[in-house]
C-alpha cells in the first residue's frame, strides 16, 4: 500500500486562520477490507464552509476534529478494489479529505460515486457539476424561484457557485447581476460567465455607495438576491430589493474570522415582505439528481464554463486555503494532487 500524505487540522484558530493552524503528515495506508476501495486523489476541492469547521463551536456540523486529517471533498481514480461495484481505473468523487489517498468503506450509502469523464472534466465535479453548482441551483430554483424577466444579483459572483448561478440564473430568462471584488473579477463576469452586468464592491467604501450602484445596474429592483457575502454587501442589496423579493442566504464569508456583521435596516425585511430563507446544500440530497443533470449539460454543451484556481501539491492547500478566504482565488479554488 502507498504512503500517504495528509494535512490536519493541529490548533484552532483565534481569528484569522494562519498557516501554522495546519500540519503535513506522513502515514501508511492500511490493507482493504472487504467492502473497502483504494482511491488515488487527483483533486482536493478548497470551499470556504471548512474555516468554520475549524472552530470548535456550535453550527450545523461537527467541528473538524484536532489531529484528524482535515476534511474536503475530492475526486480520483479507484486503484485497488475490494467491492465488486468499483473496478480498477473508475473515477470517483466522495469525501476523501486533504490527504493523497483514501481508503473507503464504498457500502456506506453515498460515501462514494463514479463519475463519467467523457463530457465533462474530472475536476468539474468539484465545482460546477458537484457541491458549489448544486448550491446554486438550489438557492434559485428552490428557494429564490426566478420569473423570466426578473433581477437576480450574486455575491462572490465569480466563484463556484457565483459563477453557476450565473449560467442557471440566464436560462431562466432573469436579467443576471454579479457583485465581486476587483475589476479583473468584474470583466471576466460580464465577458466570460454571461453575467449582464458587474459591480466592483472594492469601489465603494459603504453600502450607500454600492446601493447606488446597484441602481444602475438593476434599474427595475432586485427580485431575487443569493447571499454569499454578508456585511456592507448585504445592506446595499436589501436596500434595492423589489416587494416580495426572495432572499436565499448562502453563505457570510465576510464573517468566517469571527467579526460580526451587523444588519444596518433590517426593517426593510418587512417593508418590502421579503421571504429571507437560509439554507445547507447537503440537507436537501433530493435535488441533487436534477440539479447535477441541468449543470453536467451545462457544462458539457459549453454553456457553463467556470473558471479554476489550481494549487500544485498537497503541500500548498494551506496557503491556497487561506486565499479563498481573502479573495485570492479566481474560480473554483482545487488543488491538484498527482
Ligand atoms: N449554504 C451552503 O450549503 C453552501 C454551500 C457551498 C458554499 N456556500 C457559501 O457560498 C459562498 C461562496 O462559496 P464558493 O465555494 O463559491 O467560494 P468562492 O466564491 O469560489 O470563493 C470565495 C470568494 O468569496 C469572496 N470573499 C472572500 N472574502 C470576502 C470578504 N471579506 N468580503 C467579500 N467577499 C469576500 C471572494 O470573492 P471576491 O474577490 O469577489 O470578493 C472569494 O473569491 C461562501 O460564502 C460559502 O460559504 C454555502
């Protein structure tokens, strides 16, 4: 069996996250099982729900445990197969965590699912066709409920699932906004990702500001805003939502350190009778058939093409990870692992 390479989680941090949070391990890789298949890494995706893992405080999930390899989910190829489902050679994407290999008890329901490459990159179930598109869909379609011809703005809107909901949001018809950090972020939305207009948060130094630039970019109100952001980002949206907007709350990367991000009007939830609903992709598995199927032809057909930051070796995941968390990453943050 291989040597394996792994990073856990060693200390928690106060505050921001640091490098020294992390440790590179080596370890052997124990003998399968039956039921057990070896899977070799190719990809570890970076998302930011894993700096609130490693907080040891209450949330809708576990805390990342100390001196455990830190979770995340990965795609590979089955190298060694004790369970007549998996052969040799099969892709496969499941939860295999910061490490190079992974030994996985494939009879577990959902611990493991092979994938099909012909049409669509490996990595992509990562992104895309994996986790972060069905996160998209999810908050548009099920909770947000889009009507052709109505506004949709995105925060974060260049990355994973920024960059999905882009492409989901234009097939229904919806006039697309995206707010992102940077012009570099801004052109690539609007030239690249189809989204019809973006607006440089870093322009503007409070909501006001932004709000006003939301107005011209959303001349006709926002319908339907997906919340990645939180903060400053939040207030000027919710001050340019239509009645009976819909707000699906993603995520709050603003606040992962710990600041808190007060809300500056929430009266306006009210005034304007907004449906303002959270949400954790994993607790609704029932979309993920429908959703992956809509993304996968996306991205086949050339429809969706979201862009990715690719960090070389396992040794660089902490850095690359601490990045995402700043902006650094443009696109779908992996790293490649063979
Ligand atoms: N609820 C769920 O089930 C679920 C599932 C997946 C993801 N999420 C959430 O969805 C959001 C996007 O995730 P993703 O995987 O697509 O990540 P991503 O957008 O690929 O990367 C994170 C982006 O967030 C932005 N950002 C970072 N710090 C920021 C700050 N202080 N203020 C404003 N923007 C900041 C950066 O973009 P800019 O450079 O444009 O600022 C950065 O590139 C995250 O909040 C994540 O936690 C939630």
């Amino acid at each position: 069996m291989p040597t394996n390479q792994q990073i856990q989680l060693d200390n928690r941090p106060v505050g921001e996250a640091v490098a020294s949070n992390f440790k590179l391990v080596t370890t052997e890789t124990p003998a399968l099982q039956d039921g057990q298949v070896l899977v070799r890494h190719h990809f570890l995706s970076l998302d930011p729900y894993m700096r609130g893992r490693m907080n040891d405080s209450k949330s809708y999930a576990v805390p990342q445990a100390l001196g455990q390899t830190m979770g995340g989910g990965t795609v590979g190829e089955v190298m060694e197969s004790k369970n007549d489902k998996y052969d040799v050679g099969d892709k496969v994407v499941g939860m295999g965590g910061w490490q190079q290999y992974s030994v996985v008890d494939a009879t577990v329901l959902g611990a493991l699912r092979k994938v099909d490459t012909t049409h669509v990159p490996l990595s992509a179930y990562l992104g895309a066709v994996g986790m972060p598109g069905v996160t998209a869909w999810y908050g548009l379609v099920k909770i947000i409920e889009p009507k052709a011809g109505e506004t949709m703005v995105v925060s974060a809107a260049t990355g994973a699932v920024g960059s999905a909901f882009a492409a989901l949001s234009k097939a229904r018809g919806c006039r697309t906004v995206g707010i992102a950090g940077g012009p570099d972020k801004c052109k690539y939305a609007v030239e690249e990702l189809g989204f019809d207009a973006c607006i440089d948060y870093k322009l503007h130094k409070d909501a006001n500001s932004l709000s006003a630039a939301l107005k011209d970019a959303c001349p006709n109100g926002v319908d339907g805003y997906f919340e990645n952001v939180g903060g400053m980002v939040l207030d000027a949206v919710l001050s340019r939502m239509n009645a009976f907007g819909r707000i699906a709350v993603c995520g709050m990367i603003a606040g992962y350190n710990g600041a808190p991000l007060p809300l500056t009007y929430p009266a306006l939830i009210l005034m304007n009778r907004l449906k303002v609903q959270g949400f954790i992709v994993s607790e609704h598995m029932e979309v993920w058939p429908e959703a992956l199927k809509e993304l996968g032809t996306m991205v086949a057909t050339g429809k969706l093409r979201a862009r990715e930051s690719i960090a070389q070796g396992l040794e660089a995941a902490p850095e690359a990870f601490l990045g995402l968390l700043k902006g650094k990453n443009f696109g779908k943050q992996l790293v490649k692992l063979v």
